[in-house]
C-alpha cells in the first residue's frame, strides 16, 4: 500500500512563532484545476496588531544589529531558500506556475536575497554625506530605518514579488509585517519557514495571509507602524491605504515593477525605508599661528 | 548633593536704543500677484492687509489668489516648464540661480528690515540669520545645477515638473529660499504660496526674480489665505507639493493628495527634547537652552521646547537659566539690542497664552521674568514652566512661542524613553562632554536634525527634516534634492 503523505498545516508567522489565526478562520486554496490545495488562515485585525506589536519589539535589536552582522542573516537566509529550491519550485507549480518559470523565480530570488545581503553595510557609506557647513561644526547625515513597516506583497507572484519588497526594508534595519499574496500565499508561509532558520530575530519579519481588502484599514491606520510598502496593483485599496496613512503621517510607498527583470532590484528602494538624520557638533576652534602645521 | 544656590540677581542693563533705520527700504502700498512674469491683480478684485506686528500698523495690501488665479499660475509654469526651463542646460539654469543669489545679497539689508517689519522678528536674526542664509541658500543649489548626475549614483536624473509650495510664517524668506531653490536647481518651475501674515519679502524675491531675467513663469507667487493654499494642493497639474507648516495642516495635505500621483515633502511640527547632562559646559548649555526655545520668539518647529536636566544638577540649571533670562530683551523688534521680538500675530499670541494658561491649570510651576513689553503690538515674556508631567498638554503639543517645559531625569535610558516618547521626531539637542554618550544618544533619539552641545543651527549644505508626524522628505544639502526629482 502507498504510503499516506503528511499534509502541511500553514499557519501565519508572528514574533518568530508559527500560530494559527487568533479568529480561527480560513480560506481554501484551490489549484488551477478547483481542487482544494490547503487550508490557509484568514487573519483578522487582531492578528494584525499582534504582527505589529512583535514588529515593534524586534525592532530595537535587528536596527543596533551591526550592519555586517545584518548582511550576514540576510545570507543566511539566501542560503536556507538555495536548500530549499525544489521544494519552492513544487509550491509555485502547485499555484499554477510553469515549471521553467517556476525555476526561474526561485533562483531570481535567492539572487536577489544576496543581493540585498550585500547592500547593508554599503548604502550608508554610499549616500551618507559630511557636509561642509560654513560654521566651526562637524556636520554628517547619514540614513537609519523608518521603523515598523507595513508590506503589502504584490499580488501575481508567490514568492519573488515577496522577497522583492520585502529584503530592501530589513536591509535597512526596519522591521515588518507582510501581508502574502491572497491567491498565491503558500510560499509566503514557507519562506517564513526559510527565515526562522535562518538566525533571523523573531518578530524582524512576520508574515500574514488573508484578503488586503480585510486587513488593509487597519494596517495602514495603526498608530505605530510607521511606513507602508504597497506592492499591491488595486488603487481604490492604495487610495484608502494613503488617505489612512494621514493618521501618523505613515510614509507610503508604491512598489510595482516586472520583479523577474534584473532592474527591480536597487540601492534606492532600500531608501525609500529610510530617514536621514543630520547631526552638528561645533569644532574647538584652535586659529590662529598653530592652525598651520 | 546639591550646592547651595545663589539668589536670582537682577543685573540692570540699560542700553540706549538702537533703531535700525527704515528709510532705505521701499515698499508699494499695493501688491499683487506674480505670475508669468508680470504683475497681475486678483480675479476677485480681493487685497488684504499685513500688519507689522509689532505695533498693529498696517504695512501693504496684498492680493488674495483664489482657485483662478492658481490656475493661472500653474499653466504658467507648466509653459515654462515645457517650453524653456527644462530644456535649458543645467549650467545655464545654474547661472539665473547665482544671479538671484547676488541680487539678494546686494539688496540683504532691505529684506532684513521688511523681514523684522512683517514677521515681528528681532532685526539681529533676520540681518544675521534669516537673510544670509536664505541668499547661500540659493548660491549653494545654483552650484547643483549642471553637477546633479554625481548626486545620486546609478540614478537617471528626471525633474517632476510644476512644484506647488507653501510656506509658513517663521522665516518667510528663508523658506521661500529652502524651497525655490533646489526645484529651481533640479528643472522644475514653481507656484509658491507665502504665510497670509508674512508675504512682503516673498513679493520682493519676485521682484529680484523679475530683475534676474528669469524666464516668464518659471516663478509665480500666488499670495492668499488657507484656500488660496488648498487650490494649490487640488490643482491637477502639479507634480508635487512641498509644505512647510503645522502637522495639522500638513495631515489635510497628505490625505487631500491620497490617490493622486503627486509626489510630497512635508516638514511639519516637532516637540523637540533638549537634553543637559551632569558633565556638560553649564553655562555653554544654558545659552543654548536659551537660544533653543527663545530663538525667533520660539517660533521655530524645531525649538528645543522640552528641557530635560539631569536630576544632580536641575536646581543649578535653572537658576542659572533664570538669571539668564532677566536679562533677555523682549520688545521693539528693530531696536538691535532686542532679544525677543513680537508674536508674529494676534492668533498666535492667542494660542500661546491658552497654552500658558493650560500649563498654569494643570499644576505646572510658571516663571517668567519681570520686563516692560510695549503696549501695542504682540508680545509674550519668555515663560519656563517647572514641574511638567510627561502627560502634561504643554509637553505634548507643540506651542509654538517662547515657552519652555523642564523635567528631570535620572540615567541615560531614561531620558532616552522621555525624549521619545511624543509623535514628533524633527530636532534633539543633547549636552554633555563625553563622547561616547554624544554617539549613544544620537543615534538612539528619532529625530531628523541632532545638535550636539549647540542648537537650532541652519546651513544650505545640512539637511533638515522630521521622523514620524514631523513630516517626510529632506530640505537642504545634497538630499533635498531628491524631493525634487524622480
């Protein structure tokens, strides 16, 4: 007799733990065909807060990470998904996607993550700046993250439009919450399985599934996240997502891009998760004969 | 355990005033709109009045720019946009910058003195302050022109297009220099709104604009009230709004351009924490105290209007900040010996005296020194209050005028928390000799703008602006000018 396969339960990613959905509720996912693939959480607005709560607690630690030590997690996580290809490559087969495609994204985005791994201890030293004020002060700004910031992941991909959005903001030492991709989420859930081996503090990345039209309010109206990636392509929901925004004066950004081509990927979307702090301290001011050494 | 202190001595200094001389400035008794170039009255047929604040006179009539006139300009800018400024080679576009720089220079002293006469301002900042800086403001971003390719590497340079700004009352000029100039710089032609209270040295730029030989509508000043500003931020042909003023105002901006394409910088308001350790300078500390929170009357969005002291040395600071502040000059604005000039306008000398008032009901301990204020026009003594709770409404909202709340703290981590703990994040002051602790706090405190052991500094290289609800974008140096490209 054939041996029965082990089902996998997926399950939402909050503070580095893998619970159900406080509400208890699901969706069904169906292949192309209509045939039930798995049971995937439908969050609620309480899920939400929690994600928002673990993000903010995370986010101390992963933003005095040393720059270095970040890109090496980020790496780390490159490595766990390249282990990880077939089983990914499976997942987005099961969602409909061609196998030759399939490979294509998977590999897109371990690349990517690489990439990105890179950028942490650089993009600093490539936009800072010391500026010569015309004052005896020493002058310097350089970038730190936004916060807690909300991501919305595009819609049409399972896993690359994901890692996209997602690798420039923890790059930069932010935290977040991630809202998958409603039709395609299964890859958002095992990615998260990807992250927790992957020496990355609990609660820097929590994931959600459920529908944007649900959890968008109160995502984009919660008083401590501080900033919303919108790789979403629904405007009315953008709209309300950037008149919500006004409450705490979120930073909203757009991200839509082909995520398979190679210029999706770049310094200045690490940026856009970022604010510039510009700090003055005066220079003794030594003059005079001895100033000529 | 605490020294014992010395009492308050009231030095008396009397200087003889000392006038700045008004008889070289001109100023039309009519004003009215610049747009594409010319002078052009309001379609309404509306002008109103702005008033030097620090005797209630009226200065000029200024015309009140309505959804019309708006447009007008924006279909100025957009031909100039089109037509002219953003084909025209950066090093040329460079040169009409320098112009405008030199041309203010040339005419500082007059902008100074319309300065001080229509914002209240003492005639020391604006001459020394205000005015300069705005003019190397706009000889710094001239020089960006033609050089914007090495700014930001791999990145294809690309103006917006029309800008549309609005600009508050606090440093009228020095803010139409923060924003004309970069999105002159980056190719992109500008609708600019001044404060209703302060328009006149806006109107002069234009006429420095005009005499510069800028291209038809590459500027326009719209002069007007709130809805002059709001058919701004509505009209569906600019690019991008920059603003400059309350977190309130700020928040209808932000939501009003919700679903539209328009690109957003706001620099917004702030709570900013001035923080005395037990090691700083005291005395270097208390003048930086003072120039945090008097400085322009304290009307500044960065003033440092949380005073946070270290427990051991509280009594000594602020018997010291005392002292200092008997001292402090409030009155005629022109006269160089003062220190604090008027409250810009009677709504905001409203609103500092409910704040005083608020401070006063909920159980904080007030000081203010005892000085002769004039008995017409705007004027409001430089007030501390001691005892502040954290939860206190005179620690949490911004006030906007000379008036100071001081608490204590223990250690490093809690003042950190202390100083956090508001939804502005624009400016932070920290003061202390130790250098490791300079670094720890500075990067721990979420604010844009850190001085450590100086404050309320300003330069055209430096950039400026707010974490959280003090606003997004950057002005000034070499990142604001990203808020004015792709």
């Amino acid at each position: 007799m054939a041996r029965i396969e082990i089902l996998k339960t997926y399950k939402l990613f909050i503070g580095g733990q893998f619970p159900r959905t406080e509400s208890g509720r699901f969706y069904a996912l169906k292949n192309t065909k209509g045939t039930p693939i798995a049971n995937i959480c439908l969050s609620s607005r309480k899920d939400v807060r929690n994600a928002a709560q673990a993000a903010r607690k995370a986010f101390g630690g992963w933003s005095e990470k040393t720059a270095f030590n970040r890109g090496q997690i980020l790496y780390r996580i490159a490595e766990m998904l390249e282990g990880r290809r077939d089983q990914f490559i499976a997942e987005l087969q099961a969602q409909g996607v061609g196998k030759a495609k399939a490979e294509k994204e998977v590999e897109i985005a371990i690349d990517r993550i690489v990439y990105y791994a890179g950028w942490c201890d650089k993009y600093n030293q490539v936009l800072s700046a010391v500026n010569p004020v015309s004052s005896s002060h020493f002058n310097f700004s350089v970038y730190e993250p936004t916060g807690v910031v909300g991501i919305f992941a595009p819609q049409n991909t399972s896993l690359l439009g994901l890692v996209s959005v997602l690798m420039p903001v923890i790059a930069g030492g932010n935290t977040c919450l991630v809202l998958a991709s409603e039709n395609m989420p299964l890859c958002a859930i095992t990615f998260a399985e990807v992250l927790h081996s992957s020496d990355l503090p609990g609660g820097v990345v929590n994931i959600l599934t459920g529908t944007n039209k649900e959890l968008a309010d109160t995502l984009s109206s919660h008083m401590d996240i501080n900033a919303i990636v919108y790789g979403g392509e629904d405007s009315e929901i953008l709209k309300s997502i950037q008149e919500n925004a006004v409450s705490n004066i979120k930073r909203v950004i757009v991200q839509k891009k082909d995520w398979v081509k190679p210029d999706s990927q770049d310094l200045y979307m690490i940026i856009d998760t970022q604010e510039l702090k510009t700090t003055w301290h005066p220079i003794e001011n030594i003059g005079g004969a001895t100033s000529s050494y | 355990m605490a020294k014992k202190v010395e009492k308050i001595e009231v030095p008396s200094w009397d200087y003889a005033p000392s006038l700045e001389s008004t008889s070289h400035i001109e100023l039309k008794e009519r004003y009215d709109l610049y747009i594409d170039g010319k002078w052009v009255k309001p379609t309404s047929g509306k002008y109103f009045a702005t008033v030097n604040p620090a005797n209630e006179q009226k200065l000029a009539e200024v015309a009140h720019g309505n959804a019309l006139d708006v447009d007008k300009a924006v279909k100025a800018a957009r031909k100039a946009y089109n037509e002219v400024w953003s084909k025209m080679p950066g090093s040329e576009r460079a040169k009409y910058i320098y112009r405008i720089a030199r041309l203010m220079q040339e005419r500082a002293r007059e902008f100074a003195v319309i300065e001080t006469l229509d914002a209240g301002k003492t005639i020391r900042e604006s001459r020394d302050v205000d005015v300069p800086l705005a003019c190397n403001h706009f000889f710094y971003y001239a020089g960006w022109a033609d050089k914007l390719e090495y700014a930001f590497p791999n990145r294809k340079i690309e103006s917006l297009g029309v800008a549309g700004q609005i600009i508050p009352w606090n440093f009228p000029l020095l803010m139409a220099a923060w924003k004309i100039a970069p999105a002159l710089a980056t190719g992109n032609t500008v609708v600019l709104k001044p404060a209703e209270t302060t328009p006149l040295t806006a109107l002069k730029l234009a006429e420095i604009i005009d005499e510069a030989g800028l291209p038809p509508g590459v500027v326009n000043i719209v002069t007007g009230y709130g809805d002059t500003g709001a058919s701004i931020v509505d009209h569906a042909d600019i690019d991008k709004i920059a603003f400059t003023g309350s977190t309130g105002v700020g928040k209808l901006i932000q939501k009003a351009v919700a679903g539209t394409p328009k690109k957003v910088t706001l620099e917004l308001g702030g709570k900013s924490a001035n923080i005395i350790f037990d090691d700083a300078p005291i005395d270097q500390a208390v003048e930086g105290i003072v120039n945090g929170i008097f400085f322009n009357q304290g009307h500044v969005c960065c003033a440092g209007s949380r005073l946070f002291v270290q427990e051991n040395i509280a009594e000594r600071v602020v018997q010291k900040l005392k002292q200092r502040m008997e001292t402090l000059y409030v009155g005629n604005p022109l006269d160089k010996n003062t220190d604090i000039g008027a409250i810009n306008s009677k709504e905001q000398l409203a609103t500092i005296n409910k704040y005083i008032k608020i401070g006063q009901k909920e159980g904080a301990e007030m000081y203010q020194p005892v000085c002769s204020i004039p008995s017409k026009g705007y004027y409001c003594p430089p007030t501390l209050f001691l005892n502040v709770a954290q939860s206190s409404l005179i620690a949490q909202e911004e006030i906007f005028g000379p008036v100071l709340t001081i608490q204590t703290f223990r250690t490093v981590d809690e003042v950190i928390q202390k100083a956090n703990n508001t939804p502005f994040g624009l400016a932070a002051g920290v003061w202390t000799d130790k250098g490791s602790r300079i670094f720890n706090l500075t990067t721990k405190l979420r604010a844009g703008v850190i001085w450590a052991n100086t404050y309320n500094k300003f330069d055209p290289t430096s950039p400026f602006g707010g974490y959280k609800e003090s606003g997004f974008g950057r002005e000034g140096g070499l990142h604001g000018l990203s808020a004015y490209l792709k």
